[in-house]
C-alpha cells in the first residue's frame, strides 16, 4: 500500500506539474496560453473528482473490476511470448495490474515497470518480475531494486479519465506523454481505468498522446 502523505522526491509532485508551461516538463507548448490555462484549471477539478470517486468504491469492488480489466487486457494482447509488457504498481486506487503481470511471466513474457528517473524526463522501463526485490521511487511508488532497462513492446498505462478518442487524463506531470515521444519504436499502449472515468473530452492539447485502445471493467474502447 502507497502512502500518499510520505514527503516525495522531488520538490513538485505530479499533482503540481499542470500548473505551469509545458515546456518546463520537456513538452512543446499551447498555440493559445489562455487556452491552456483554462483546460489546466478544468483538468485539475476533473483529476481531483475522479480520484476522489474510485477511492470511495469499497475495495472489493475495485478488486472485481481489477480482474476484469486484466483479463481484457490478456485478450487484446494475445499470445505475450517473447514480448516485454510494462504496467505499474497501482496508486490510488487503480486498478491493480500486478496479477496480469503475473500471468504475463506464466506465459513466457517478460515484464516490467516504469521508473521515473527526473522530473522534465522520459521514464524508463526496468525487467521486474513477482518475488523480484523492490525500492522506494519517487513519490515512494515501488520501483526494481536492480537497474535493468528495457524497451517495451506493450506499455500499460493506468488512466484518472479518458475521453472516446482515446486520450487519456493523468495525474499532469506529462510522463507518459513524453516518454512516448521520446522511445524509438511506438510500442502498443493500452490505457486501463474504470467505466465511470469517461469524459466526453480532455480537451488534448499539442502534447498529449492518445492511448492505442482503453480497457475498461466493461470493454474496450478504441478511438473513432
């Protein structure tokens, strides 16, 4: 279990880095800053209502969706064999992938989890596996206790909101974003979250990235 209250890392958390110019995080910038700041102020009330919502459903319902998504994932992933899949360790209340992972090995895919190595800067992708040690990232999110980087050729990105084209609404900081921009090869990015997170827009801007198909606890979105 995260604990949200331990002092993070860096300075400005990810719940802080919506409020200044993109640019300042490595992303390229509004053609309209008042257009900008409008959608920062909108997102930052959307981020902390979602949340908000999927904290409050009892955990054992979480954990019921949790199943569900990750068996949609399985689905659209098919045979993992010889493929390298990236997740996360859940936070605050998402839905927790670490089981798919599980399965992922059992059928000879490797796995993986991001680590956030600077703030402005691409993650990386680090070999982990259940039973693997661990050590405290940034934001005290549990990251491989042993550097092994790696490239993905599937990316598990967990969702706050998500919209019908795809696009995804996430804690601000512009990680994935940017990493997605920055990695040699496009991997498949899923986006999972829960049904209730759908927004009718996140109002993209030039930086933000659309997930190739959202998994949801009740299907598969998939943009258009």
């Amino acid at each position: 279990m995260i604990d949200d209250d331990m002092p993070a890392t860096f300075s400005s958390p990810p719940c802080f880095l919506h409020e200044i110019d993109p640019a300042y995080s490595g992303l390229p910038g509004p053609l309209d800053l008042q257009a900008w700041t409008d959608v920062n102020r909108w997102r930052k009330g959307e981020r902390a209502r979602l949340i908000a919502e999927r904290m409050a459903v009892p955990a054992e319902i979480r954990a019921a969706q949790g199943e569900a998504i990750a068996a949609g994932v399985l689905a659209e992933i098919g045979d993992v064999g010889g493929r390298t899949v990236s997740a996360y360790w859940p936070f605050r209340g998402e839905p927790d992938m670490r089981p798919l992972l599980e399965e992922i090995n059992r059928r000879g895919g490797r796995t993986a989890l991001p680590v956030v190595v600077e703030k402005g800067k691409p993650l990386e992708f680090h070999l982990w596996q259940s039973g693997e040690a661990l050590s405290r990232g940034v934001w005290n999110i549990p990251i491989p206790a042993e550097s092994r980087p790696c490239v993905p050729n599937i990316v598990i990105a967990p969702v706050v909101g998500y919209d019908p084209a795809c696009y995804r609404l996430g804690y601000g900081g512009g990680f994935f974003d940017r990493t997605l921009s920055a990695l040699p090869s496009r991997p498949l990015v899923i986006g999972v979250g829960y049904a209730a997170a759908r927004l009718a827009t996140i109002y993209p801007q030039l930086h933000d990235i659309p997930m190739d198909l959202i998994v949801l606890e009740t299907g598969t979105v998939r943009p258009g």
